[in-house]
C-alpha cells in the first residue's frame, strides 16, 4: 500500500468532504488507475473457492473494475486506505460471485433447455434483478465515457470496452473481434487503463 495511493486517497477524501464533486472525481480516477494488479490479486485469491476458469477470472477482473470505477467512487465513505481495501475486497467478492452465478445460469441454461418449463419462479426475479444491475451500470455511464471512448486509438481495445460498457455477452464481442476470450479480457483490462488515463485530461 504505498505512499502515493495514500496521498491520492487522502485528495479523494478533502474533495469529497468540499462537495467538490469534479475533483474528488479526478483523484478517484487516479486511484483506481493503481488498482488493476491489486484487483487482480484479489480475483486470483478467490478464484479456487468459487470454482472460477481462467476465462471467468478475466470476466471477474473486468466486472469489478468497472464497480469499482463507476459504483464505489459514490458509496465509499471512509477516509483510510484500510477502509478503501477493505471495501474493495468486498466489491471483488461480490463480482467473483456474480459471475459464478452467471456461468452456472449459462451451463443450466445449456444443459436443461428443454426444462425451462420447470423452473420455480424465483428464477425470473433473479433474471430481473441482474437485467436491472445490468442497465443501472448503463446509466451511470458517464459524459467522460462518451468523450473517452472515441480517443481510444486502438480499435479493438475501445470496442472490447464499449461492447462491456453496453452489457454484451463477452462471446459475442470475442466472436466479433476474432480473439480468444483471454485476448478479449486482456484487450478489456488495457482499454480500461487506457481510460483511466484520460480521466486526468477530463477532470484536470
């Protein structure tokens, strides 16, 4: 936990607590930008507990990167690094879970087809839940994205990210593109960072 995330945290905070929304949204970006390996740690330390491939590890970064970019810069309300890894930690748990639940909907949904009659009704709520979480994380989308987005200059990076942004299944976007999905996930992580990037242009 070095220094300079500290110090980030700490500019995050004093323009938090100023109601200086642009600012806190500024050093935000840029603590997040050093988070990426730490992230990826904590998917890696989960991984064999949720049965995760290396395929649903990349998905899990990539998912909890975007909460932690879009979602906690608005419900984080400490003030310590202690604090911030803490609730990261308990972001990463929660994306590692979701996208548990999400593989085995996709193998159920594979395997029981025919079966769909059977279902109790619990399941549609779930379904309906996840479509809401899906198109909640649509619209906080923000005026940055929009304006990110088109200077990512690599193509296939900036596709891989939209495609994400916009809740496409990550098959459809690696089909699309060509790619394995561990090179979609890749491609997924570096147009993250390249987005990270251009926060301190936007918000400077």
């Amino acid at each position: 936990m070095g220094l300079r995330d500290e110090e980030l945290l700490k500019k995050f905070v004093d323009c938090r607590d100023a109601a200086d929304g642009d600012g806190a949204l500024h050093w935000w970006g840029r603590l997040v930008h050093d988070q990426f390996d730490r992230v990826r740690g904590m998917v890696d330390a989960r991984a064999s507990r949720y049965g995760l491939s290396p395929d649903e590890r990349e998905e899990a970064v990539s998912l909890a990167l975007v909460k932690l970019w879009h979602n906690m810069v608005r419900t984080f309300k400490g003030t310590s690094m202690g604090e911030f890894v803490n609730s990261t930690k308990q972001l990463v748990e929660f994306a590692c879970m979701q996208v548990q639940r999400d593989a085995a909907r996709r193998t159920e949904h594979e395997t029981t087809l025919d079966m769909r009659g059977d279902e109790p009704a619990w399941k549609d709520d779930e379904l309906a839940q996840q479509q809401h979480a899906r198109d909640e994380e649509r619209g906080d989308a923000s005026d940055f994205v929009a304006w990110a987005l088109p200077q990512l200059t690599i193509e296939r990076r900036r596709r891989a990210v939209e495609d994400m942004l916009d809740g496409v299944p990550a098959e459809d976007t690696a089909a699309e593109l060509g790619v394995e999905m561990p090179n979609l996930y890749q491609l997924r992580t570096r147009g993250l960072k390249d987005l990270a990037k251009l926060r301190g242009q936007w918000y400077g």
